[in-house]
C-alpha cells in the first residue's frame, strides 16, 4: 500500500472566448504539485506551501487544497489522515487556474492514496468545493478541465453537466501572465446584467462553431469561432495594451487570442509549437513596450488531467 | 441534354430551440416540389402553382422561386429561359421552412438544366435571395439545410459562414402544424432587444451541448441541451396551448420539443419512427382539446437536400 504521492495538476484556461462559463481547457504546463502522506491519525495538516510568498492559508479548512480532501474524506466515512505539501509552480489570482490545479491535484492524490474508492468523473464536486473557498464560487470551468484533461464543456451547473470535447492532438497553447493584478471580483464586477439580444446570437453562433471545430476537427473554424463579443470588450479595460499583445499573437500566427479566466492572463491557441513560441515572444514584446514585466509558457493541451510524479511506501 | 426536371426540396426546422438564429435542420417529408422546362427565349415564366390557394404571386420577380433562378442567371450571365412550376406541399408561413424550400428546389433545379456550372454550396446565395423576397430578410437557418440537408450551422452571417454537422441516422421528426396563423414579424416583433446574461450563459451551454450531442452521438445530451430558456418563453404566448403540447410530446418520449422557426408549427425529436408517431399523436390530441385542428407530419431527418424526382428530355 503507497504511503506518499507526488501528483501534478495542470493549469486551465477558462471562458476560452466565446464559450464564458461553460468552457475551459488544460494545458500541459504550467502546473500545480502536491505531496500527499498518510497520517498515523485522522485529519488534515498542510506542512508545506512553497511558490507562493505566505498568500495562501495554512489552515486546512480554508485552504483550497484541505478543503478537497477534508470534504472527500468526510463523504467516504474515512477516518485516515493526510500530509499535504502544496508547490505552487504558477502565479495566483492570474486567470491560470490556480486554485483548481491545487484541489484537483489533492483529491486525484488522496484517492490513489485510499484505493481509489471513486472514479475519476465522482471526485469533481470535492474540487469543486476547494474552488467555493478560494473564489466563493463552485465554479467548474477550471476544475472539470484539469480533473479530465483536454476541452471541457459544463452545458449547465443546475445540476452539473460536464462533458469532455474530444480535442484535437496538434493544438498549442501560448499563455502569458502580466505582471498586473486584477481581482476576480472587479472582474465580475464590470459585467453587465443585460446584454443585447444581438449580441448573444453572435456569440452562440461562435460557441457552437468552436465545439464543431474542435470535434471536426476544422482549424479553420476553430479560428473563426474563437471570439467573443462580449465579454472580452469589457474585461478587457482592465489588461493594459490588451488589444496591441492580441494583435501582435494574430499576426504572428495564432488562431485566436483572448482573457484566460478573468484575466490578467492571456491565451493564445496555435498549430505548432513554433508557431506558439513565436506568438509568446511577440506578446512578451508587445507588454515591454509599455514596461510590464510578463512570465510566457508554451505547452500542448493537457490531454489526461493530474498525472503521478512519484509515489512510495514511507 | 435534359430538357425538363422535377425536384423535390425538404421542409426545415429552424433555431431547433436553443440555437435561434444560427441552427437548423432538414427533414425527409413534407417537401415542395418544383418543374423546370428549358424555354426557346430568355427569361422566366411562373406557370403553375398548385397548393397554396392563390397566395404566392406568380410575377417571377416577386416569387421566392422566381427570384432564386433570376439572381442565378443573371450571376452566370445565362440566356436560357425557364418556365416553372411550383408544387407547394406544405403550409405557407406555418413554420416549416415553405419558402426556403422552394428556392432551394429552384435554383437546384436550373443548375442542374444548365450541366451544373455551379457546385452545391455555391446556390446558397442564390437561394437566399428567394428568402429575402419571401421574409425581407436574407436568413439561412432554413435554405442552408434544405439545401445540404441534416443539421447545419449558421455561425455568422457576415460573413456568411455556413457549417454542416454531422447529424445520427437514428433522429426523426415529429413536425405539427397547428391551424392557426402567427406572422413571421409579429414573432419577431414581440422579442427583446436586451436579454439577460445569465439567461444567454445558459443558452450557449445548451447550443454547445447540442452540437456536441449530435456529433458525439450522445442522445441523451441532446435531451438535456434541447431547451430554450429566451425565445421559447416569450413566442410561445403566440401558439394556444403551446405548453400542454409540448408537456405532452415530452411524455410521450421526445427528446425534445420545441416552436419550429418563429411558428406556429412546433417539432420533436425522437429517437425511433415509433415514438415520432406516439409524440404527434399526443400532440394533436392535446390541440384538439382546444378545438385546433392540425397536420401532423413524422419522418426521418433529410440527410441529403434536394432530390432529383425525374427529368428527361423535352
């Protein structure tokens, strides 16, 4: 029976787009790690958070990461005890993911550590709990994709839909985080309630083209659906030369580009990991120009979810 | 050379619930039927419309049919003269796609006369001007897939962007048509121009799902993403009795039910030609309850678009 496991989460990008609340995908890297241990007495004690500056609490029931196993281990009846180490290996608050890489990580990890007592698809509403406390939502267009890899579509919350899009193999994400903060609640915030009736013709038409890109696939669709008209316009106020760091991803190659998440970070989708590396270099450009700093990761869609990096008896 | 034609054109379901504006669907019966004859002069000559009891005007440049063959001559700079017939066999402004049917047939007809110098996608315009004559408005929800057949995607129409999906073999239509009018402008009329954003996050979810549904196949996907949470509320105030209907075909084993185009024909999907049949008998039981008489029509989806009846030399 394995005592410790070492398990990484990738980062997400949610919205992707047109497709706000209800789509997301995972990327290869960055991502999140944590060292699951066995306890020789119940409950949970979080011994380490290294990457992260002290911003995130060490106490287990307000930690995204505690919270997932502490919910997961109540649902199973389970009085055994963990250890957790928490590797921050991205930015938070950046429109990354971050703390779904963190409780997604954790409960794929406390159930290798139990057996696996669940199935992959039973664990989401524990991460999802870990998303409640650190965004005051249960929100899952991060979780879902970083708990089954690839495009995730959530078709509705009430109750929870959640259905992988089969995703096409050559797809490369360019990610890049700006040295700026913007608050998932200004974010919130800035959107309005109403929208015109227009508008949403726009942008279903463009959802439904992306799903139908990425199944077909058909790249070319791919490119012409990814855009939104209606809440990048908006968001997209409080990124600094957002509109300059999308152009110079276009006209480097990319399929599209927009907000990850609820920004500040960006996305941008390409064909090759050339093409990838070349659109990051121009946007990292494109942002010292106006002197913000930025942090740019190239990697493939993340097709499986969490991955093991190690495991053993103690 | 072929001298005279006879082609028959499919009905279609437009907006198919939670994709207004940018969805629709062919089906394998009702259908119009159209005869073209090669004239020894240029131009067009309406002579015969049977089925619709003097509504259609016969004037060529103000027929659907008409206009269609006209804007495809005068685009291939042709001399050749037709005469037309037109078999309307379907109600007109009842929903069911009557003019985009039409138009198709006509324009597939006159390119098949003249040896095919144009390819299939290439009549869409052509057809679509036959729509503006018909509805004042250029949409393609209802020729696109008349012409292709199966479900098609409108993902925008500026461009004008159309997108065949992949559409499972095992769908059938129930289509009913209640006696009662509702015009196409009064349906528009009574929509709003702002919408709220939590309503439209709900209907992306839903087209997305829908579409991932049909190309999966997932047939319970498609069950759960056929709803309309903005549309549907408001128009079916038009059509008597519209809830009990529905609720009716839904117990009789629908997938999904929901108002065909702007109305006042309704349409389900079922997943055999059993329960089609079970779904519109409910229905129009369910209608004749209120006293309205309607046609019921149950068939397979039209996965092909127009059809060559016979043709032969004059």
């Amino acid at each position: 029976m394995k005592n410790q496991i070492r398990v990484y989460a990738p980062a997400t990008v949610a919205n992707v787009a047109c497709g706000f609340d209800i789509l997301g995908f995972a990327v290869a890297a960055p991502g999140d790690e944590v060292v699951l241990r066995k306890r020789n007495q119940p409950g949970i004690v979080i011994t380490k958070i290294t990457g992260e500056q002290g911003q995130l609490p060490i106490e287990p029931e307000k930690n995204t990461a505690g919270v997932s196993v502490l919910q997961l281990l109540q649902h199973l009846g389970e009085q055994q005890g963990f250890e957790i180490e928490l590797h921050k290996k991205m930015p938070l608050g950046s429109g990354l993911g971050s703390s779904a890489a963190s409780s997604v990580a954790s409960v794929f990890a406390a159930n290798e550590l139990l057996g696996n007592p669940l199935s992959r698809e039973a664990l989401l509403p524990f991460a999802l709990e870990g998303e409640r406390v650190a965004c005051g939502a249960a929100h899952a267009d991060n979780a879902a994709p970083a708990l089954y890899g690839g495009f995730v579509l959530i078709r509705s919350y009430d109750p929870l839909d959640v259905i992988r899009i089969p995703t096409p193999k050559t797809l490369h994400c360019t990610l890049i985080h700006p040295h700026i903060e913007v608050r998932t609640e200004d974010a919130r915030k800035i959107l309005k309630k109403e929208i015109l009736f227009k508008d949403a013709i726009v942008q279903w038409g463009n959802i439904a083209g992306l799903i139908a890109g990425l199944m077909l696939p058909d790249y070319e669709l791919i490119r012409r659906s990814l855009q939104d008209v209606i809440i990048e316009p908006v968001r997209s106020i409080l990124i600094p030369h957002f509109q300059e760091t999308k152009q110079a991803a276009l006209e480097s190659g990319a399929l599209g580009c927009s907000i990850s998440g609820s920004g500040p970070s960006m996305f941008a989708l390409s064909l090759s990991l050339r093409t990838a590396q070349k659109v990051g270099d121009a946007m990292q450009k494109c942002l010292e120009n106006i002197e913000i700093e930025s942090d740019v990761y190239i990697s493939k869609i993340n097709q499986e979810g969490p991955r093991i990096l190690a495991d053993g008896a103690a």
